[in-house]
C-alpha cells in the first residue's frame, strides 16, 4: 500500500477481457478508455448506485472520489487487484469489502 491519504484509489481488473486500470490521485482520475466507455454508460443512464449496509444511494459519476470508485466498481467485469488510503470512508470500504478480487 502507497503511503496516500483519501482521496486516494487504484483499482485493476478486466472489461471485456481486456486488462484495464484506474487511479485517482492528487484530485484527478485518469482511466483506461474500455473501463470509461462502460463507467460512462452507468453515468448516462443516471445509475443510482448503492452499498449493502449503507443508508441511501450515490448517483454514478466522476464529479468526487466516492461516487467515481463506485462506478468504476461497477464498471469492471473483475477486480483483480485494490489499492484504497487506509482513512478511505465507510461507504468505499463497504464496497470494495463486497467486490470478490480475482488474482
């Protein structure tokens, strides 16, 4: 684990068999295009995303670190690897906790 404070995330895994990634980092996500092409549609579609044993949703986005962790989980077909700042809000580890990483 990197030495990084929330907001701070990297996850890996797959989307349509390809090898794909994404970080947010010092306030900026950067993504491979096969994962934003699938986290896009969520986000067009107006996904209202939610977390077992957390009250309320989180409409998918890209606007804030925990709505663009949930969408991007929700985007991959498999998680293979997590990267996530220890302080990282109940909301985020609930759902990387539910995500089963593969690896």
């Amino acid at each position: 684990m990197r030495d990084l404070s929330w907001p701070y995330f990297r996850l890996t895994g797959v989307v349509d068999k390809l090898a794909v990634s994404a970080e947010w980092k010092s306030g900026y996500l950067t993504a491979d295009p096969e994962l934003l092409d699938v986290a896009d549609l969520l986000v067009d579609l107006g996904e209202e995303l939610t977390v077992d044993g957390v009250e309320g949703t989180v409409k998918a986005g890209f606007g804030e670190p925990v709505s663009a962790v949930l969408t991007l989980i929700r985007s991959f077909d498999q998680i293979t690897k997590v990267e996530v700042a220890p302080d990282a809000p109940d909301v985020v580890t609930r759902a990387l906790s539910a995500c089963v990483v593969v690896g």
